[in-house]
C-alpha cells in the first residue's frame, strides 16, 4: 500500500477543470495501481494457503481487502495533498489539483476503512479484519503522518504496509498467520526499499523540493546506490528460502534463481554507475531496475500462485 510508485494514479486527468470532480477521480483517490498489486499478492496468499474457501467468501476476501488498500490510499492523499502539490509526480492528483475537496478524501478513506474491516471480519474471520485494520492504520498514520517526514528510514519500516496483504489473505483463509505468511512478507519487506530508491534516484528533485528526507535526499545518490544493491544482497537469499516452504518447489526456486539473479545484476549496474554517467543517458539504468523491479515482484508471487495450482495434481510443492 505504499504510495511512492510511480504514476500510482497521480495523473491529472487531461482537461480537468480545477473543482470539477467526475467519478474517475474517485476512483484515482483510491491509488488502483497500488490496489491491483495489494489484490494479487492478497490472492496468492489466500489461494496458496492450506485451506480451501468457498469461492464466494474468497471473492468477497478479496473484495474488502481491496477497500482496505484504496481507504489507506484515500487517506494518504488527504495527508499529503500539501506535498503532493509540490512534487511534478503527484500535483496531479485529485485532492492537490483541487478536483476532490481534502474533507471528502478523508471522509471517503474513514468510511471505506470501517466498512472493509467490518466486512472482511463478517465474511471471512476477525483475524484476517484485524490485520486489515492494523495494515490501514500503520500505512495511514506510522508511515504517511509520521515516518514519511521524519527519517530516511522512511520506506524501509513503512514499506512493511505494503507487505501484509499476502498475510492477511492467508489469514482469510486459514484464521491465523503461519511461516509460509511471514515469507511472503519478509519478501515485499526486502524488496520495498531498492524498489523505491530506484524510484527516488530518477525523481529526487521532487522530494528535494517537497522536504521529504527520501535517502537520496538525507545521504545522496552515492549511498542510495549501495543500499539497493546490499538489499538485493539479502532478499536472494530469503526469496530462495522461501521456496524450501510449503508454498514453494522446484517452479518457484526455479524462477526465484533467474528473477534474483537479474535483480542482482541490475542493482550492480547502478551500483557501478556515477552521477554523470547517469544524467547523460536520463537515468535508463535506474528506470529499466524499477520497472523491473516491479516484475519481479509479480513473477515471484505468479511462481508461488502456480505452485499452489499445480499442488493437488501432484505437480506442485515438495511431493
């Protein structure tokens, strides 16, 4: 659920007039993008764990997750309408661009939050609603109203937002949180931060001119650089981990070797960059790492998704 990908529904939309709100705005409040990647690793999470739920509840799991993440992205965006109007990323969006009033956005991302924990517990188990309410609440206030403006640590410790999802759908299922969930998670934890500073190294005059301490501002680009690369470092080794788990075998190690090798190589590429190398050539190596970057995080998931279909075949897991 973190907010710092790029164009996560931060476009304006073409010809809006300032105060003149259409239903695609409300539904840009809600962050799509960053919702259509919390609804696939929420999936694979629910389909990958050892338990089997009825098709309807699943949908309807899915469903409330899905509020969850767009009430946080709505809330994020009342929060930071002051910044997002600062930053070429984000001016964009519909509480800075003055198309949703800051009222609104909060009281969309309140209502939805309520309704999704009420009816993700109902429909599925308080469990599962609880750790959505806690997912909403650490996105919303530790890091938007807090870490995001306070430290360069911001997206590593916020980043853990974004990793419940996976969590949660496997809660949804089974009504508790096992090993193969903490997996899933500790992968989007590890992975968060290069993919993000990848982000930051290209878009760095925007947080300059918003005051928000991204580590490219705080430590420079030099430094961001070797971070992305020592936590690809350590996330291969986990993701490969992951696949001696239930919800890994043979396919997922498979893909986890080859995905995490191209992380590695690409991160030593930025690595081996400079500063001059990289403006010359508009930062293509840092741009082709974070859209790679967000493959990864998709193939990775898909290979556990596959697992889990190939599983009652026979094919699947450690037979």
């Amino acid at each position: 659920m973190t907010d710092a990908r790029a164009a996560d529904g931060g476009g304006a939309r073409a010809g809006a007039a300032p105060g003149e709100a259409r239903f695609g705005d409300y539904v840009v409040l809600l962050k799509p993008r960053v919702m259509s990647l919390v609804v696939f690793t929420a999936l694979v999470g629910l389909l990958a764990a050892p338990a089997a739920l009825h098709p309807m509840v699943a949908f309807a799991a899915i469903l409330f997750i899905a509020l969850g993440a767009g009430a946080a992205g709505a809330l994020n965006m009342w929060w930071d309408a002051d910044i997002d109007r600062l930053m070429r990323r984000t001016r964009g969006r519909p509480v800075p661009a003055g198309r949703v009033a800051p009222g609104e956005a909060l009281g969309i991302g309140l209502a939805l939050s309520g309704l999704s924990v009420m009816m993700l517990g109902l429909a599925a188990n308080w469990v599962a609603a609880g750790l959505l309410a806690f997912t909403i609440f650490f996105y919303a206030v530790v890091y938007t109203m807090w870490l995001k403006r306070a430290t360069p640590q911001n997206i590593v410790i916020g980043g853990a937002a974004g990793a419940f999802p996976p969590m949660i759908g496997w809660a949804a299922a089974t009504g508790s949180v096992g090993l193969e969930a903490l997996a899933m998670f500790a992968l989007i934890v590890l992975w968060t931060p290069p993919h993000f500073w990848a982000l930051a190294l290209f878009t760095r005059s925007d947080y300059d001119d918003a005051g928000v301490p991204m580590l490219t501002v705080t430590h420079g680009r030099r430094a961001t650089r070797r971070q992305i690369l020592a936590y690809a470092l350590v996330l291969a080794p986990v993701a490969m981990a992951a696949g001696f788990t239930a919800i890994g075998g043979p396919l997922y190690l498979a893909a986890a070797a080859v995905l995490n090798l191209l992380f590695l190589a690409g991160a030593w590429r930025i690595v081996c960059r400079d500063e001059g190398m990289a403006q010359a050539d508009g930062y293509a190596a840092e741009r082709r790492f974070f859209r790679f970057s967000l493959l990864y995080l998709f193939l990775t998931f898909a290979a556990i998704l596959a697992e889990a279909a190939l599983r009652p075949w026979g094919l699947g897991g450690w037979q």
